[in-house]
C-alpha cells in the first residue's frame, strides 16, 4: 500500500488511462475501430470482436505472444499494468489485425 499511496491513484489512472487510449488509437490505425469498447474506464478496457470466431482468433494469437486477457461475456478484457509501454498496446493492436484480417 505504501507503493500505492507514494504514486497516488490519480497518477496511476492517468498513465493507466493513457495506455487504453493507445490501445484505442492502435486499434483504429489497424482498421479494427468497432473493436473498441467506448467509454471504458481508465485501468480496463475490452475488444468486441465481431463475432465468436473472430474473437477466438484474436485470443489464441494474444496468448500465443504472450498476452494475457480473459474472456468475459464474449469479450476479452485487458487491463495492462504500469510496466506496459504504448508500444505494447500498439503491438496488441497488430497481434490481433494480424490474426483476424489473414
């Protein structure tokens, strides 16, 4: 908690926030803008694929990469950690372009 506190919720909302719009942004440059989840919060957001294949195809490339996300109510959720630079939300956004527009 003395981590939590030091860095300050609204500090880490924002650098959290900045990533899902990356992903958002990344998203929209690969041509997947309906994948987007509008109005997601800051430390979360989801990909709404299409269709249950496609969402298939995009979970079983994002695990074999080596991202983590969960299915939830046919979407798969991802809430990237502090770690996570703006270029890995934009490799997301390839792992999953690549493996649904093949």
């Amino acid at each position: 908690l003395a981590q939590l506190q030091a860095w300050g919720v609204s500090t880490i909302s924002r650098c959290l926030g900045m990533l899902t719009t990356q992903l958002d942004r990344a998203l929209e440059a690969q041509g997947l803008s309906s994948w987007k989840t509008p109005n997601h919060a800051p430390h979360f957001t989801a990909l709404r694929a299409p269709d249950s294949m496609q969402l298939e195809l995009a979970a079983n490339a994002l695990s074999r990469e080596g991202v983590i996300c969960t299915r939830r109510a046919g979407l798969l959720r991802i809430a990237p950690h502090l770690h996570v630079g703006r270029d890995d939300m934009a490799r997301v956004a390839r792992i999953v372009a690549a493996a649904v527009q093949a």
